[in-house]
C-alpha cells in the first residue's frame, strides 16, 4: 500500500456542544488520510481555547478569527493544505471564500449558503480556484447507497418513472429553539439557516440522495412548506412534487414535527425493469425488486455487492461515522491528486459545488412555489 503523509487539516466552527464538529473530526482521522492541526472551533476566544485543547490543538495553531486562521495558516510553510467548515449555514459562503482564495482545499457542511446569490457567487470562485471544493452530503457515501446508484446506472432499473424520497424526524416537535438546545436555535434563524428550515437542513439532504442514485435531472417542482409550531418562522414540514427530465415523476417529504421518527432517511426508485428502496435506519440492506421476480435483499460487503467503501465484513454494522469517512477517503484521494496536478481519481464520486449550488437553488424554489400557492417552479441553476 502506498505510505501518504496526513494532510494537514483545520476547522473552521464545530467547538464543545456542536455535534457536527465531532463528526468530520471522527471521519477525518479514521482512516489516517488527515491530521487536524489547527482550528478556530469558536468565535468567542476562551471556548475556541477550550475546544481546541480537548482536540489536541496546539495554542500557537488556535483562532477565534477564521480570516486571522486564513491568512495566517497560508503564510506558514506547514500551514494547513485543507480546511472543514463546520458553521452555521450563514458563515460557509465567506469563510469558504477566506481558504479557497488562499488555494486551500475545502471540506465543507451542507447547505452550501443561506441564499442562491451567494451560493452562486462561491461557484464563480471555486470554478476559477485549483482547490478542491467538496461538500458533505453524507448519505452518499454509504456502501449500499453507491452501490444502488451503479445497480440504476447499469440499467437493472430500466427506465426510472417514479421517485419517492423521505425525510421525517420528531426533534423539533416542540418549540425546543426556546429551550436553550443549541442545535435548534440557529436551524430556527433565518439569519443563520438561511431561507429554509426543514427544506436547508434535511430536505436537501433527500434531495441529494435522490439525485445522486437515480442520475436524473429536475426541472420543476411543487411545494407546500408548514411551520405548524406556533412561533416557528422556517418551515418543519414540507411536501414536495418533483417533474425530473425524461418524464420521472416524484414526491419528497421531511419533517422535523414527526412524533416517533428519529432520522427515517428513505428512499424509493422505480422502473420498467424494477425498483429499489434503501432506508438510512437499516443502511446495510438494499432490496432489488426486479419486476415480476422475487425481491432481491443485498446485504453490505455481500455477494454481488462489491464492498467497495465497506470497512469490516459483513454483518458487522456500518453506518453514519463510516459514510462520513467515506467522503473524508475520496476527499483526501481528489487534494492528492490536485497536489500532483492530476485529475480526478478513478472511482471518487463526491458532492462538490455544483451538488451545492443545486441544493440552495431546490430550497429557494421550494419557498418561492409554496409563497405562490404551490405552484409549479422551474429549478435556477
């Protein structure tokens, strides 16, 4: 096996109490691809201190400024190579900007921006940049998931007519933005969330897991966006038809009011030729459905299943950590090659800006046809 030198990783936001900070923090070292050396994990300099201490972050190498960590980490000769944006989703445009302009490699949470113009703006920068830019969709990155957009691409689905994706939780069920829970006060922001509540957190996520499987395109959608929670500005249910390219059809649903549902990331495809449906709560199983045969459960690493992406054999449970790694894998195999002015890898399939600037553009639309009675709107890409 070829022997790499740890990349040298920041982090911008994720300090004590963020529960995505741990996340990319878990997936970027679990496979020793990325060392993290520095990070401005806070605004407010004592708990930047503190968070950065209990990561193992030298002092020297601890921002409250993310633009003081950009300027100062690319002056340095082992300044960092790559930085992961763990913020609220107001702050990924400009710190995002901050590291790319400097040719630092991007890892960023999604959504992409709180607006499509800024959104859009990024792009413009990022397409000029030799830095990579990906963003952390995920869901993507499960063994099964990939395995089910190859399963479509082969054509054992034959022509896709139906799509079917949904997102329902119960966290937010109450007004618990009002009861000191950190991970709903800003979701509940439109000043740090941006337009969409429900639609920017966990309905882009659906959004992208539908996209990325079945390869299609959309051009149109319906919606019908809820704040049922009386106070709540954002929505916390959204119902919403899709008209793909083609002729596919779809529906998509996410919810954070739905009592007795804890992350129910499903999703559903069907053609002339069969269907599939994988859902993130069992994510070791995929069910095949060839029409008129018997349906076809493929487990994780198992026959017929390739493995790729999978870590320990099958029946031993993978899931939320390893998917983010997985991204974490691809991520540090793109800046390797970007560092030896190659092109993409062979087998790395990531989210990256356009997945990002699509996922805004679909809350935007989103919000736009529910203001208008749900009327149909065409996707601005």
């Amino acid at each position: 096996m070829e022997r790499h030198v740890p990349i040298r990783l920041g982090q911008v936001g994720g300090g004590t109490g963020a529960f995505i900070g741990d996340v990319h923090r878990i997936a970027a070292r679990l496979d020793g691809q990325f060392a993290l050396v520095a990070g401005a994990l806070s605004a407010t300099p004592e708990k930047a201190e503190e968070s950065a201490a209990a990561v193992g972050i030298a002092p020297d190498r601890t921002y409250s400024d993310w633009e003081l960590m950009a300027e100062r980490e690319a002056a340095r000769d082992d300044g960092i190579e790559a930085v992961a944006i763990c913020t609220p989703n107001h702050l990924h445009v400009p710190v995002a900007k901050a590291f790319l302009s400097r040719g630092i490699h991007v890892i960023c949470d999604k959504p992409l921006a709180a607006t499509l113009d800024a959104a859009k703006d990024l792009r413009d920068l990022a397409r000029r940049s030799d830095a990579a830019f990906v963003l952390t969709h995920n869901y993507s990155g499960y063994p099964l998931v990939r395995e089910a957009k190859a399963l479509v691409a082969r054509g054992d689905l034959g022509t896709i007519r139906v799509v079917q994706v949904e997102y329902p939780q119960d966290w937010m069920t109450d007004k618990v933005e009002d009861q000191g829970v950190k991970q709903a006060e800003w979701r509940a922001d439109p000043a740090q969330a941006g337009l969409g509540g429900a639609t920017g957190d966990i309905g882009t996520h659906a959004y992208h897991l539908a996209r990325f499987v079945s390869g299609l395109s959309l051009e149109w959608l319906a919606a019908d966006l809820s704040a049922f929670v009386p106070g709540r500005v954002l929505d916390d249910n959204a119902h919403v038809l899709l008209r793909f390219a083609g002729g596919a059809r779809g529906m998509l649903w996410c919810s954070q009011v739905a009592p007795g549902h804890e992350n129910g990331l499903r999703l559903r495809l069907f053609g002339d030729k069969g269907g599939l449906a994988w859902f993130q709560e069992d994510p070791n199983v995929l069910w095949h459905t060839p029409h008129g045969e018997a349906p076809r459960r493929l487990t994780r690493g198992g026959p017929g299943t390739g493995g790729a992406g999978t870590r320990v054999p099958p029946g031993h449970p993978e899931g939320y950590l390893e998917g983010f790694a997985n991204l974490y894998a691809d991520a540090a195999r793109l800046i390797r090659a970007k560092q030896a002015g190659q092109g993409v890898p062979e087998g790395v399939d990531l989210p990256g800006i356009e997945d990002g600037v699509e996922g805004v553009a679909f809350v935007a639309a989103c919000v736009a046809s529910s203001a208008d009675d749900a009327a149909w709107v065409e996707l601005d890409r």
